[in-house]
C-alpha cells in the first residue's frame, strides 16, 4: 500500500481553472481540496470540483469505446472505433471533400486548439463551438474595435466595478472566479449591477439596473448619451486614441433617455446616477457577461460595453479594463495551426458570406449545419465529430438540432456519458476527464496566467481528448503531430524555455503585466486606435456604428403575439452546480438542485393560481416544457426566468427526456433573427405564456 500522494493539479469542470490538490492512493482517487496557493481560485472550490469524484468514478461513465452494431452499442477496441470513423471520413472526403464533415465542440475541456488542429489539416473550415454567442463572440467583436479582450484588473484596485449581465459568485466567469470580485468588493469598491434579476449581488450593489432582457445595447448608449452630454469622457483619451469620434457622437445624439427609458424600462434618473458613478469614479471596469452576446445585439452590445470603458479612459490602465500580457507559450493560433486551413477551403465556410466576424474567428453558426444537413444546402454535410458537447440540449431550437443528427449519415461523439445527443452517434470514445490528463492549461484565455493541468489518475480506457485528436489526425493522414502527449506540451511551452517536466512542478505561469501599452503601440485594430466607427465592419458591409435593434419577439416588436404570449422569458443564466448540460447526473450535484426551476413573480404567479413549487408549462410559438415554480419578486412581474441544460440521465435512452424541460424546445434560430456578423441566436429572450401543470401532465 502506497502513502497517500497530494498532487496539485487545476480544475476544468467549468472554465475556471481552479487550483486543486488531489489526494490520490493506490491509484484511486480519495478525495480533491484546494490549494491555497493558486493565483486563480485563492483557495476555494466549487460544488463541481468537490464532486469530481462522483463523476469518475459513476456507475454510467462509459470507459471504453463504443460502435453502434445493428441500432445496439457494442464495446469495441480503440483500434476499431478509430478505425471506423477514419475509413468513414477518407470515404466522406473523397466523395464530397473535406468540408461534408463538421467538427463541433461545446463550451469545450481545454482542448480547442487541438480540435481546431485537426480540423485545419483535416481540410474542413467547418467548426461548431459555443462561440458564436458565448465567449468567442465577445472576443470577435473587441478584436475589431480595440485589438484585444479587455479584462478586469482586480490586482489594480479598481474603485467601482460595473458587472454587466454577469453573476460572478455563482457562476465564476472564464478569466476570473467570483472570489476575486468579492474582495475588491469587501475593500470597499463601489458597485453597479445590470441585471433582469435582482441576484446577491444587485442587492448589495449601490446601483442595481434591472432592464428589460435583451436591452443591454440601449442601455448603453443611454450611459453613453449622459457621459458625452455631460463631458464627462477623458477627452485627451478620445482625442488621441479613438477613431470616429464624431461619427460616434451623432450615434449616441439619437439615444436620448426618454427613448432609453422606455426601450430598458429603467428610469432615467437612474441610468443618469449610474452614468456619472461609473464615469466619475475612478479606476472602474466593467466585469461583464455572456447575456448580452446571446442575442441579436450580440456584437454591438460588446462594442458599446468597450466604448464606456474607452471614453472614460478606463481601457488598459491600472484597475480598468486591461489587457493582460500572457506568459511566453505557444498561441493558440499557433498550435490550432489555423494557417495550414487552404484558402480554397476557407471560402467554403458555411455562412462565412453572412456571418463575416465569425469566420474571422473560426467558427459557423450551427444553424448554417442543421440546414446544410436537412437541405442539402449549398452543399450537404456528411459526417460530424462531436467532442464534449450536447447541441441537443444547447443550441437554439433543439428539435431541429435532434432532427438534423439524426439524419446526418455518420455521427461520432467523444464524452464521459451517453447524452441525448451521444446516443444519435455511431461510434462513441470516451473521454479522460480533467484529473485524468497531462496539459497546459488555460493557455486560450486572456488573463496573463497559463496552469499545469497534471494527470492524477486514469480511469478504464479513456483518453484525455488531445490525445484523441492526435491518434485520429495520424490514422488519417496528418504528419504534424507530436508522438506523445508530453512531446506536444513541450512544443506549447517551447517559448517560455520549459519542458513539460519542469512545468508540472511550478503550477503556472503568469505573464509580465504593463500597463497602458497603447502609449507606445497604439491598438491593434487597422487605425491603431480604438474603432468607435469599425473600418473592418465598413469594409465588409456591416454598420460601423454599434446601436441596438429591438428583440425580434417583444411587445414592441410583436405586438399582435402578446394576447398568446405575454411574457418575456429570459433563460440561461447558469447553475452553480451544473455546467450547462453537464452533470445532471452526479448525485451529490443533483441532490442540490434536483429539478429544473422557472422563477416567476408573486403577482404573475397569483394571476395564474400557480404556488411554489408547482410544476408550471411554460410555452413559446415553438412549443412548450415544464419546469417548478420559484415564486420570487427578484424578477419583474412581466418576466419568466427559466433554466437551461436540462435533460434527464435517469429517463430513457436515447432522448432521457431531452423535450420535457429543455428551454431550448422554446428558443428560436431564425437566421432572420440572429445577430448578422457572429451569427448569434435569441437563446436570451423570447416571449412565452405560463399555466400551470395539471395532475398527470
Ligand atoms: S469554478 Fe469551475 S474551475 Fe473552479 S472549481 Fe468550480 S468547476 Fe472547477
């Protein structure tokens, strides 16, 4: 019997990165605890984490490779199960070249730049991920309007922070967990909330904006509207480093607050407070959300969030919104090797006519691959490789999604369990989870640290996904890959002058911070200034002025749909011990919310005769789902909140419920509707009608 070894390793049960101390014995994993040391987490764990031992070890993960023979899952070798989807996609791409097969990712498991990896030499510019409103999408549009995301610097002390359509306690948002908001917050910093819920923190905050779902644009240009009229902008800042400035001004003249008042639903006098707080009190960032990049306004309510930050010269000083220096490793463009992407291939990109900012970043709006799987248009998609994803559950209208994998002619998945949309698949790997896998981590993210995400123990065949991609690339064909995992994580810290071996031992690496690099480099954008008025969206046809479009269902857009439906229904925002669709299944998570909750109004609930605790219909034009009722006054009486991922592990295969609660059922992804550069979907706001579930139903 070995002793017991502490093995520091970081977390990925959500984006975190978390440090995390494993106890491992006899090759078992016993139990995790934080490590105090880490510069991310600062001691702290979540529920996720804390249950990773459920997750290994359940009784349902699957740990060998699985081959569907005659409708039924067969174990089958790794040999096998590899060898099928290779001779499947040499077959796809002889016949209808590369681009027939979609390689698709979820929010992903660190393993982006490996999937992308494979996908450029495989030939195929068609990659799904989450990005396209979520994350990605906020990175699109910074890119072509300040050259880099800004972030914010907690280390510097900000004096206010604005958090934008963001939870950070509860849901511990990619660059940063909540605990470093909560000490800014407990050294005394100022706070503004926007949010349609009154959360923890509105009601700590000295200004909570609770505005209509989906109006954050407007709102925006409301703060904007108060800020220029009072001059209340660093006016050296704009004079030498904002293009557009008057272009952008007569933008924001057509913003005025009686206008903004009745678009948000928040009273001017409130936005004008909040405007000059935000403006007047300095440093100040903004910690904002993915909400706003989930809807219409996806790109231009990015742009408006870095115009407040620019104008009042909070952009990449101390304490602002920065750009953080990440440490000498590989880029991820570097390793994704997105150049070796043939250009004849890139102009196949499935609505890369349309959605110009996310073929600028790499990836399709889903929609485009339903379509092209159902109608053949413009050309049919053969073959998918879906690796830690749940498009069933995830994407907008996942009846379509179902509709659309189950005709495709081959499916592989990569997953720890059989999902709803696994179960639509011909071959089946499975994957090593985080505590399972050699890799350095983070190195994607934009907030100066990368972390040694150390292999503790493993766990029946599974492999962890990089390696999964290697194994593929090679058997079909691609020479440049590595031999071994720890070869391929040598060539990542290769700049920093690191081998894997010695990185494993420090834990991370942070890079040298400087502040205000604009002083001598200018912006990363083609005028080198931070674009108020987009040249790049110019060129390409878009409107170089961010504003805000109304919501394509809503009582001003919609009127005539308001007797049905006379709600608006904001769904999405995260649970603390789930990751989206992930995790339903792990019993000590589970136990903590174990069914799916709407939170509905007392007075909107009275109207309905709808108690806590009762299970509620909740219906849009698409179609209709249950969830509990939470009868709660943190919601406006005209608004239903309702939550996402749902599907139930312990219902029957293959769709375990995925049609019962999933919010999805009743979102919308009308091209017509989505946000035209990223090609983002409405998955925020929607209009619905509540009644209450009678006995059986
Ligand atoms: S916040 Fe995310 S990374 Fe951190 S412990 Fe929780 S699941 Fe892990």
């Amino acid at each position: 019997m070995e002793e017991v070894q502490k093995i520091r390793t970081a977390c990925r049960s959500c984006h975190g990165g978390c440090g995390v101390i494993a106890h491992v014995k006899d090759g078992r994993l016993l139990k995790v605890e934080p490590d105090p040391d880490s510069p991310i987490s600062e001691g702290t764990l979540c529920s996720k984490a804390l249950a990773i031992k459920q997750l290994v070890y359940h009784p349902k993960r699957i740990t060998s490779p699985l081959k569907k023979v005659d409708g039924k899952w067969a174990k089958v070798s790794w040999d096998e199960a590899l060898d099928t989807i290779t001779e499947k996609f040499k077959r796809i791409i002889e016949e209808s070249g590369p681009e027939a097969i979609c390689i698709g990712q979820g929010t992903g498991r660190d393993y982006e730049s490996f999937l992308y990896r494979f996908a450029n030499l495989l030939g195929t510019p068609n990659v799904i991920t989450a990005g396209h409103m979520c994350y990605v999408s906020r990175i699109g549009a910074c890119l072509v309007t300040c050259g880099n995301l800004p972030v914010c610097d907690y280390d510097g002390e900000p004096a206010l922070v604005m958090v934008w359509g963001n939870n950070a306690p509860w849901t511990n948002p990619d660059e940063y967990k909540g605990v470093k908001l909560l000490k800014t917050l407990q050294k005394g910093a100022k706070l503004i909330t926007v949010d349609p819920r009154r959360v923890y923190l509105a009601e700590r905050a000295d200004i909570h904006l609770q505005l209509r779902p989906g109006t954050d644009a407007a709102l925006a240009l409301g703060m904007l509207h108060v800020i220029l009229e009072e001059r209340l902008y660093d006016e050296e800042f704009v004079s030498s480093y904002v293009h557009g400035w008057e272009e952008f001004r007569a933008r924001v003249a057509h913003w005025p607050l009686d206008k903004v008042e009745a678009i948000t639903w928040i009273p001017r006098e409130k936005i004008v407070s909040a405007a000059r707080l935000y403006a007047k009190t300095k440093p100040a960032c903004i910690q904002w959300g993915v909400p706003i990049e989930q809807t219409l306004n996806c790109t231009d309510s990015n742009r408006l969030l870095v115009a407040l930050m620019a104008v009042t010269g909070n952009l990449d000083v101390k304490g602002g919104n920065v750009f953080f220096v990440p440490p000498p490793v590989r880029t991820v463009t570097e390793v994704a090797l997105h150049k070796a992407l043939p250009k004849e291939k890139k102009e196949k990109m499935l609505g890369a006519d349309e959605n110009k900012l996310a073929a600028r970043v790499a990836l399709v709006s889903p929609k485009h691959v339903w379509d092209a799987i159902l109608k053949g248009k413009p050309y049919k998609v053969r073959g998918m490789l879906l690796c830690g994803t749940n498009p069933v559950v995830t994407r907008a209208n996942s009846r379509e999604v179902y509709e659309a994998l189950s005709q495709v002619e081959f499916l592989a998945t990569i997953d720890f369990f059989l999902t709803p949309t696994a179960e639509l698949g011909h071959v089946f790997l499975p994957a090593a989870t985080w505590i399972e896998q050699d890799y350095v981590g983070d190195f994607w993210k934009r907030h100066g640290y990368v972390v040694a995400r150390r292999k503790c123990i493993t766990v029946g065949e599974c492999k962890q996904d990089h390696e999964i991609f290697m194994l593929l690339g090679k058997r079909m064909g691609q020479t440049q890959w590595w031999n071994t995992m720890e070869e391929a994580l040598d060539y990542m810290l290769e700049p920093s002058g690191l081998k894997w071996s010695d990185f494993k031992e420090m834990g991370y690496l942070k890079g040298k911070m400087e502040y205000q690099k604009y002083l001598t480099k200018g912006f990363s954008t083609p005028t080198g200034k931070v674009e108020l008025y987009c040249t790049t969206f110019e060129k390409w046809g878009y409107d170089p002025l961010p504003t805000y479009r109304e919501i394509p269902e809503s009582p001003y857009s919609t009127p005539e749909l308001m007797d049905k439906y006379p709600y608006i229904l904001t769904t999405g925002q995260r649970i603390p011990v789930f990751f989206h669709a992930a995790n339903r299944q792990i019993p000590w998570l589970r136990e903590i919310r174990p069914e799916p909750i709407c939170e509905i109004h007392p007075d909107t609930a009275s109207r309905h005769g709808i108690k806590n605790g009762d299970w509620v219909w909740i219906s849009s034009p698409r179609g209709r789902i249950k969830q509990r009722a939470k009868v709660t006054d943190i919601v406006d009486p005209r608004v239903i909140a309702a939550e996402h991922g749902w599907w139930y592990p312990e219902m029957e295969a293959p769709g375990y419920g995925f049609d019962v609660s999933n919010v999805n059922i009743l979102t919308d992804n009308d091209p017509a509707h989505y946000d035209k550069p990223m090609g983002a979907t409405n998955l925020r706001v929607l209009i619905c009608n509540i009644e209450k579930c009678e006995e059986g139903d």
